[in-house]
C-alpha cells in the first residue's frame, strides 16, 4: 500500500487483549498506508486503547486527554481518538466528550474493526463519533496484524468472560464468552510460522472454556494438541486459566506435548475460602491447593503465576493470613499483585465495608516482600544450570547482551549479537538477580 505520508500513534493500557487489539488496529492503519510514529507531536493521528479494571489505569487516562489539548490547538487536523474497555462502561462515552471535547472518535472493544470508517466519517463530518455497541457482530476474522514482535505472537483464541467474579468489570466490557474456529487459529498460527514466528500465547480470559458454543467436537485441551503438531513452531504457552476450570486433560497435554511450555498462569485472587466465595470464585483453598500438586507432579520444573488482590471488601487480617500462608505453600515463580480497586457497576462496589487504605497497604506491603523473597529464592536454584533460551531481543540499556526466555518463563540475559535474534540457545545461568537470570551461551 503506498503511503500517504500520515501518522499515528496508539498508546496501550492494560491487558495482552488490548495489546493484541492495538496491534490489529495498527494493522488496519498500515494497510491503508499510514505509518506509525511514537511521538505524539509527530502523529496526525492519537489513539488510546483503554483498560478500566482498576481506577489507576483510568486516572492515566484522564490525565493524558487532558494533555492533548494543546496538541489539538496547535494541529486542529490532529485527529484524537479514545477507545477499550473503558469506553464500553454505562454513561463513560458521553462523560469524556463533556469533558474532552477534543476527541474526535470513541468505540468500544466490540467494533474496533471499524475504526477506518469511523476515521473517515469523523473527516468528512468534521463532528466528534461515538460508537458503542454493547454486543459483537460475530467474530470478525482476517484483519491485519501488525505485531511488536517477529519472535513470538499472541493468539487471540476466545473472547469475553462468563464468570462474574464479583470484583471484576471485565464481564460487562468484554461480553459473553466466544471462541474462534480451530481451523481459524491453526491457519494463523501456520501463517505466523511461516513469516519466522518461533512461539505463541493462546490468549483468552478464561482459556479453559475455550470451544463451548462451536459445532466442532473440541477443548482447550485438544486445541493444544492441533497446535502442538504445527511444524516449525517452537513454543505454546497460553493464559489465562481459571481454576475452577483447569482439567487433569490440559495438564496431561502439558506433560505430554513438546511445544507446551511448563508455565501455567493460574490466578488465586485469595487464600481464604471465604474470600473465594464473596469474590464468587468457586473453587476452595483446597481444590486450588490439590491442583498445584498435580501440576507440580506432573510437569516437571514448571513455573506458576498467578494474580493475588488484596483488600477484598471484609477482608479480615484471618482471612489475608490464609492467602499469605497459601503463597507460602504454592511458592510462585512470579506474582501479580493488586490493591482492590471498587468498580462501580459491580457487585462487590455495592459491599459497605471496604477496607481502610493504610490496612491494604500495610496487607499489600507484607504480601509483596513475601513474594519477591519467594522468586529470588527460586532464581537462586537456577544458578549453575543450563537452559534452553529463544532470545527475543537486545537487552534494554545495553545492546553488547540479548535476552529471551526460558521454557518456564524466566528472564535471561547473556552476551550476544542481534543475529541471535529468534534463535533457540543453550544458556549457563550464572547469576540470578532478584527477578531475571544472567548467563553465557555454550555450544
Ligand atoms: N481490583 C483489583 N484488582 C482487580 N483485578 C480484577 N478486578 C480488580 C479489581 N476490581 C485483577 C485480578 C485479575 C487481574 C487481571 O486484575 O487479579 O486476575
Ligand atoms: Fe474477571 Fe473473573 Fe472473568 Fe477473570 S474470570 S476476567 S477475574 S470475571
């Protein structure tokens, strides 16, 4: 497509989906010839892709369209455009054109593939859109990706959430669950193998549903084997899984299958039983705790992630002792985090009594030094070793070394050229820091 000399810019908050979702929106953009910028000074086009699961990533938000301001007096053609999660809450499209009318463009996650329309009308009109639509219009399929990386991808496989959990907004922003064709997603994956991709991550926000509501005979855990046969592609991992819906027939195929990695990211949210079910999790402490035993029976030298919050409204200081215990005994590989965050619209916002801010920090503080003491221990174990890396990049700060992955995820960083890049090594830790691995290549 010949260029038309035009830029944009898209800024990402949030989560892998809105990644994914600004990379498709990037490739509509470079098909029809714009070139992207990363200035917003530069950029005859601004697009925030938003995310609204806890009130920071808004404030972000706000905080940023209140700077653009000045760009659009000096540029009146600079066309501002706001989308995401945020977008699709009640009242919020309406609330940012009161007080941004500056922005040109709103959707939402359900129409993002329109964006070019809408680029054209708000051109031709010279009057602010906003389109929102509460469902999709079925899965759009074949629209063009421009990936950050030539290394490794992800792969939308499913869309949406069903399970309420009662802190959560993404029910109500992302819709009901909705899963592509296989044949869909192994074509794409082939395609991606075929221009040098070496891994991908199964994206979904609960990947163990993948398949309900399709006319094939299929499952998350069977979707994993078509994948794993794809030849020339190295790597699989996925996210995220749910607990409650994690089978012994994923983690079989896991053990089992050469291009799965041993990384399985299984958020707790909570070590208390009775936190779990005011957060409507609906699984135990227990049934959590046996799962981490299978997985760790079944796949040798893998790594556990998960997603803790602190501050559930009622939280007593029993009940974050069961979830700094549960940590304790699980011994994550990594741990993401988060202070409670009330969202309105949801039925946790509703409960009278939140926790006090000093209490969740104080929770929050302790948590999080348990955690890091847990992964330095673990990197320390790694020191000595030699592992298979697939370098990535060069490393930030410093262009002598590159850095990659391990199978089960961990960070490496070793001398190295850019020719490197893509390649699968063999790396012999020699250090481990606090939250990645240093090595050097051997033969
Ligand atoms: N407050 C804090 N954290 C939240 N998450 C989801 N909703 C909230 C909220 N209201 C966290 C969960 C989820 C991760 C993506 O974000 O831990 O797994
Ligand atoms: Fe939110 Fe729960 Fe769905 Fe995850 S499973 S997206 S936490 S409602």
């Amino acid at each position: 497509m010949k260029e038309n000399n035009l830029r944009y810019i898209i800024e990402t908050w949030g989560c892998q989906m809105n990644e994914e979702d600004s990379e498709k929106i990037s490739g509509m953009l470079k098909s029809l010839g714009y070139s992207p910028t990363d200035q917003r000074e530069e950029a005859d086009i601004i697009i925030f892709n938003t995310c609204c699961v806890r009130e920071n990533a808004e404030q972000k938000v706000y905080g940023n369209l209140g700077m653009l301001k000045k760009l659009k007096e000096k540029n009146p053609n600079l066309i501002i455009s706001i989308c995401g999660c945020m977008m699709q809450q009640e009242g919020m499209a309406e609330e940012i054109i009161k007080r941004f009318p500056h922005v040109d463009i709103i959707f939402g996650t359900h129409n993002a593939h329109k964006f070019p329309e809408y680029l054209n009308r708000a051109r031709q009109e010279g009057k602010s859109i906003v389109e929102i639509k509460q469902k999709d219009e079925g899965i759009i399929e074949g629209i063009p990706i421009d990936r950050k990386s030539d290394v490794k991808a992800f792969v939308t496989i499913m869309y949406g959430c069903n399970n309420f959990c009662t802190y959560c907004i993404v029910p109500y922003v992302r819709g009901r669950e909705r899963s592509r064709k296989p044949e869909d997603i192994i074509n794409e994956i082939k395609g991606l193998v075929n221009e040098g991709y070496k891994e991908v991550t199964l994206l979904g926000q609960n990947v163990n549903s993948y398949g309900k509501g399709l006319e094939e005979d299929i499952n998350f855990a069977k979707l994993l084997r078509l994948v794993n046969e794809i030849e020339g592609l190295e790597r699989v991992r996925f996210m995220t899984s749910h607990p409650k819906d994690l089978t012994s027939d994923v983690i079989d195929a896991i053990a089992e299958c050469d291009k799965l990695c041993e990384q399985i990211h299984l958020p707790v949210q909570a070590g208390s039983n009775t936190l779990l079910r005011r957060m409507n999790r609906n699984y135990t402490r227990e049934k959590y705790l046996e799962l981490m035993k299978e997985i760790k029976a079944k796949i040798p030298d893998v790594s556990i992630t998960t997603d803790i919050i602190i501050g559930f409204p009622g939280e007593t200081e029993e009940e974050f002792e069961d979830t700094l215990a549960l940590v304790k005994e699980v011994e994550y590989d990594s741990a993401f985090t988060f202070l409670y965050s009330i969202r309105q619209g949801t039925p946790a916002a509703k409960l009278e009594n939140q926790v006090d801010e000093e209490t969740k920090h104080r929770r929050f503080n302790i948590l999080i030094d348990e955690v890091n003491k847990i992964i330095a221990e673990k990197n320390k174990k790694y020191e000595g070793r030699i592992l298979e890396v697939l370098v990535e990049g060069l490393s930030k700060n410093d262009d002598t070394k590159v850095s990659g992955r391990t199978r089960n995820g961990r960070l490496v960083n070793f001398e190295g050229s850019k020719d490197l890049i893509g390649k699968l090594v063999n790396v012999e830790i020699t250090k481990a820091q606090s939250f990645s691995l240093i090595g050097k290549i051997v033969e």
